[in-house]
C-alpha cells in the first residue's frame, strides 16, 4: 500500500521520533485513514480503539478486531470505557487512542475527550503523545489524494495519570501545536519548486 502511494500518488511516508514499545497509550492525532496505517506499521504491537460502526463495514472491519481493534460503543459513556479498559488489560501493546474521537480535517478544531486519560489512569499506562499532517496529502473526505509528505511524529511521553483533566489539557497543548507546526513545515516543502 505504501508503495502504490508512493509512486501512483506521490505521497511519501516519514515516522519521528522514538516509537514506542511495551504498555503504553498513544493519544495520536487523527486527520486520516493514512495516519491509522502508519501507526499500525510503526507500533510493534499497536491494539486500536474503534468506533463501532466500523467494524461492521465488510473486508475492514473483519481485519481490524484481527489485528486487535476493539470496537467501542460510543453513545455508551462510562459502560464504553470500562469495556474497553477490559479488553486491554488482558494483552499487551500499544493501546492506540484518538482523543479527539474520529478524523479532524487539518483546519479544523474539535474537542479532546477524557477516554484516553481514563483508560491510561485505569491501565497505569503513560501516554505517548503524537502528532500528525496526514490529512494534508490524504483528505478526510473524498476520494483525492495530493502529493507531499506524510509524517507521525512521536512526542513526549506523559506518565500514567492521576488527575484526568489537566492530563487532557497537555495533551492538547502538545499535540495541536505539533501538528500545526507539520502542516506548515510540509505545506512550505510542496510549495517549493523541486
């Protein structure tokens, strides 16, 4: 997959910084279908949280709950996370958790959500912080894919929470600005001529 995009869309992939291993939560930035792809690849044994309608869609709902996606049930509030907290507890890896709760286009702005900080409260799990411009050379909509550069970038690591709303404001304050920066740092390269 990363091939064809490289060569039919001319999309190019990078990964930054230290990829985790071990028990951790990833609170990544979320801006694609790209973005889930290159975790999954990255992460040696990355376990996604999904919403649940997902893995009812044909071909790749079946192979996300095989890779270890676990669907959640998101109109299902406390009940949700305490299934979730479950299900990670009883297998390693990186547990992957978009915070913001489905894809944000790169312009746009929606809120954090608690789930990731209590789900690593409940797993006593730091928090890998990542950022991401995925949706800048695969849009969240449509069909289009645009040439450029796609990067993940792995942040700092938060320790495992206490307290579970100054938790998501950090998580915020990094991983927004990071991803911005991203977008500007790309968005300057594909505007210079090559």
């Amino acid at each position: 997959a990363f091939w064809l995009l490289r060569w039919i869309c001319g999309i190019r992939l990078e990964i930054r910084g230290p990829v985790p291993t071990g028990r951790v939560v990833v609170a990544a930035k979320h801006q694609s279908m790209l973005d889930v792809l290159m975790l999954y690849n990255a992460l040696p044994e990355a376990r996604f949280v999904m919403k649940r309608e997902l893995a009812r869609a044909p071909v790749f709902g079946f192979y996300a709950q095989r890779t270890g996606a676990v669907p959640v049930d998101r109109s299902g509030r406390g009940g949700a996370i305490e299934g979730l907290v479950s299900a990670f507890a009883k297998a390693p890896g990186q547990v992957v958790v978009y915070p913001q709760g489905t894809r944000v286009a790169p312009d746009a702005e929606a809120p954090y959500r608690k789930g990731v900080a209590v789900i690593a409260r409940a797993l006593e799990a730091p928090i890998v912080l990542v950022a991401t411009n995925a949706g800048q050379v695969w849009p969240r909509r449509g069909l289009a894919k645009h040439p450029g550069m796609a990067v993940v970038e792995f942040l700092e690591t938060l320790p495992a929470p206490t307290d579970i709303d100054p938790t998501l404001a950090a998580i915020e304050a990094r991983v927004e600005p990071a991803s911005r920066a991203l977008a500007t740092e790309t968005g300057a390269r594909r505007a210079q001529p090559s």
